[in-house]
C-alpha cells in the first residue's frame, strides 16, 4: 500500500512538472512534449497531477481530448482505487 502511495505521488508530480514544462516550451518556441507522452503519464497514475497542471498552466485547456480525457482518467482511477481499497 505504501508503495502505491509513493508510485502515484511521483506520477503526479512528473505529470504536473511535464505540463509545465510543456507550456514554457510552448511560449518559448523550444521542442514541445508530445500529446501522447502527456497522456501516457495520465493514464499511468498521474491524472490528478495533470489535471492541476492544465489549470494552473492553462495549457491544453482547447483540446478536447485533454479536458475530456483528463477528468475521465481520473474518475476510471478512483473508481479503481477505490475498488481496490475495499474490495
């Protein structure tokens, strides 16, 4: 249990500091991070962390497959955990 703590702790974090990187890439004309490596660190537990980083950044907030895919991770994510907390 605790080191599914520490996995999704440090996926939200990697996913938050890559959609922040992201955006500086973006407004600085450098090499972007591509849509699926966003999404992948979604998808493999940093969900929360992207979602904070879409808003605090407003980045990728006119795709719709971030604003939509985003939040559906995150309600598939908790529904999972918590399955698995008291299941």
């Amino acid at each position: 249990m605790q080191v599914l703590f520490y996995y999704l702790t440090a996926m939200n974090i990697l996913a938050f500091a890559l959609f922040g990187a992201d955006k500086l890439k973006a407004r600085k004309g450098f090499w972007r991070i591509s849509e699926k490596g966003l999404m992948l660190t979604a998808l493999c537990g940093g969900s929360i962390g992207a979602l904070c980083g879409m808003r605090l950044f407003r980045h990728k907030t006119k795709h719709k497959l971030f604003t939509i895919g985003i939040p559906l991770i995150l309600l598939v994510q908790g529904l999972a955990l918590m399955y698995y907390l008291f299941v």
